[in-house]
C-alpha cells in the first residue's frame, strides 16, 4: 500500500503562505536601475588589493577580533558620540528583524509611514506584531497630525522614520520630525531614523540624536557602495543598545563581510567622491525629467527619482522592452498610482534611461 501524500502546507503558517515574497528583479542583460544600488565599482587597483586581504583570511575560524575593528572604524566614521554603542547587521534588514523580535512584548505594535520600506511591514507580520502605517501626504511630506493622533492612539513600541523616505525620496521636514520623536519618547516608545540613503542627503539626525535617549539611528553600507557586502548597522545608547543585541545571532557578520567593509572605510574619499558624482546626475536627470511632457517629477535627497506619469505599467515594460530595469512601485501603495522610481546611474546609463522612458510614453 503506497504512503499518503505528504501535505507540507499544514505545517507552513497560513498568512505566511499568503504572503509575496519580497520580488528581485531579474536584471540580466539590462542596464539596471531598479535598486538603488551605487552604479561604480572599486578602481582595477583596489580590487587587486582587496583580492590579496581577503584572500589571506582564515576563513576556517569563525568570525573574531575584526568585527570588534569594524565596530569601532564604522563608530569614527558615522561620529557616533560618547555613550553610544553601535549593533552589526546582515544588511539593515536583518537589523529591522532583530529590532522587532526584541520590542516583541504583549500587545506591542510598529508605527510608520506609508508608503516606506516594505520591510517594516513584512518583519512585523512575521514576528505577530500588529504594523500601523500613516499615509503621507500627496506630496509624500509626513502628515504630522495624523503622525501624531496614531501615536497617541496605538502607542507603539517602535516607530520607524526613514530619512530620507524610501520609494519617495523624501527628506523630511526636520521641525516636524522632531515632534514626531518627542510625542514617541513622551508616550514612552522607542525610534528608529533609518538612515538608508544618508550618502546623497543633505541633513542626518547625527546632529540631534544625543538630545533622546529612546533614538536609534540606523545606517547601511549597501549605497554606501557595498549593497553586495550586506553590511547595516545601528547606533544608540549603550544600555539600549545592549538588550537589542542580545537577541543577535552569533556570528551574523562574516569575516569576508568585515574585511570588506574595514577596507572600504579606509578608502572612504573614494566612496565619498562616487556619491557626489550620483548626486549631480541624480540633479542632471531631474532637469531632463522635468522637460518630458505628462511627467511629474518628485523632489529627491536619495539615489532614486519618484515620477508619475500616465500609464506606468505601460512605460515600465517598454522600457524593460529597451533594456532598461526600473523599479515599478504603482501597486505599492494608492498613493504611488502611476508611479515609477528610477535609480540614479552613470551618466551614460541615464542618458539609456532617458531615452527608453520618451520611446515608451
């Protein structure tokens, strides 16, 4: 008599199964400008030299002394003040995880504003806590009202402020955000300035985050130009930071991870040179952007142009038609109807842009 079938679907959690998996694009072949990524690559010479270092590490041990370095390099770099402790992440992703399994008590629930970075949302289904978002205005500004009334309301462990805002661009009015993070600590909850794009931006809450004791400043060195490396990480007070990093996996940072990231801190102008090169073109487009009729052009302080135009979907495939990967963000959320991001690229690879988006209106 043959065996039943096996049914793996009772044991997989039904929302889980309800879900969309976070969808990657496949790029290849196409000038890809879907993700936000820093478009140059190391100089010939430091990739011969960081070939040598990394090819010299003992990758028979486990990660050691160097992620305590890293630490300490990314520490000096970001100007964390004194009485703070910096937190290693796989990625800022791995870090928005961690932060929502340790603010994870009885009734506890996340608080951003919408649209943002969809992980968010996805790290608090996953973990069973309850996400409020707030949709922002139609200029995609925070409605500090509504901000306000949700926080008063809900109460939330944690809210999350992106800034600048990821799919928007946005950077945020900084009175507002300051009012915003006074209503959180008042009510006695926690926030995260989530610093993503802080490499193309002309303001960081750096300057004011010793002012609170409940701010976590959270960063990456995905657009720093590692998105590859998978390296975030986060910096607040060392107590808070501590209970945090208790809920950690043991060795989540890998040792070809940490050499990448020490020797790229030490050619930071190099790095630094890259993101001021994007943003003048991201600048360079913006003015194209603005001369194509029927487009409504968003103002950016982040590596990627939010544009609306009639017919989104229709655009974006005939740009994928062309060769060209953007980012179709018009079903994430209403408020982005008819919308498409564009990632700031090399001169040329936006000059290939520009051309695709006018052949598909």
């Amino acid at each position: 008599m043959s065996a039943a079938p096996f049914v793996w679907q009772k044991h997989i959690r039904q929302d889980v199964q309800s879900m969309h998996a976070y969808a990657v694009q496949d790029a290849q072949g196409m000038v890809k400008l879907d993700a936000m990524e820093n478009p140059y690559r190391l100089p010939e010479h430091l990739q011969a030299a960081l070939a040598q270092r990394l090819g010299a590490l003992a990758l028979n041990r486990y990660p050691g002394e160097r992620i305590g370095h890293l630490r300490r390099e990314l520490a000096l770099y970001a100007h964390m003040p004194a009485g703070f402790d910096i937190m290693l992440g796989n990625g800022s992703d791995e870090l928005i995880s961690l932060l929502t399994m340790a603010c994870d008590v009885p009734g506890a629930s996340l608080l951003a504003p919408v649209p943002g970075f969809v992980m968010y949302a996805i790290c608090a289904q996953l973990q069973g806590v309850k996400f409020h978002g707030v949709p922002l205005q139609a200029d995609f500004e925070l409605d500090e009202q509504a901000m306000l009334a949700a926080i008063a309301e809900h109460r939330p462990s944690l809210v999350y402020l992106a800034y600048p805002n990821n799919p928007t661009g946005t950077l945020w009015n900084a009175q507002v955000i300051e009012r915003i993070v006074q209503a959180q600590g008042e009510q006695g909850g926690l926030v995260v300035m989530d610093e993503a794009y802080q490499p193309f931006a002309s303001a960081t809450y750096m300057d004011s985050i010793e002012q609170h004791g409940h701010v976590l400043l959270m960063r990456t060195l995905s657009k720093f130009g590692l998105a590859g490396v998978r390296l975030g990480y986060m910096m607040g007070p060392k107590a808070l930071i501590a209970e945090i990093d208790k809920v950690r996996p043991p060795y989540n940072v890998s040792v070809l991870n940490c050499e990448c990231a020490l020797f790229a801190l030490e050619h930071a102008q190099i790095f630094a040179q890259q993101a001021q090169e994007i943003c003048a073109e991201r600048e360079k487009l913006i003015q194209a952007l603005v001369q194509i009729p029927g487009i409504q052009v968003f103002p950016s302080q982040a590596n990627m142009i939010l544009v609306r135009m009639p017919h989104a979907t229709s655009a974006f495939e005939g740009m994928k038609m062309r060769g060209v990967l953007v980012k179709n963000v018009s079903k994430m959320h209403p408020l982005l109807d008819n919308c498409l991001r564009l990632t700031v690229g090399t001169a040329q690879e936006n000059k290939q842009m520009l051309a695709a988006l006018k052949e598909s209106l």
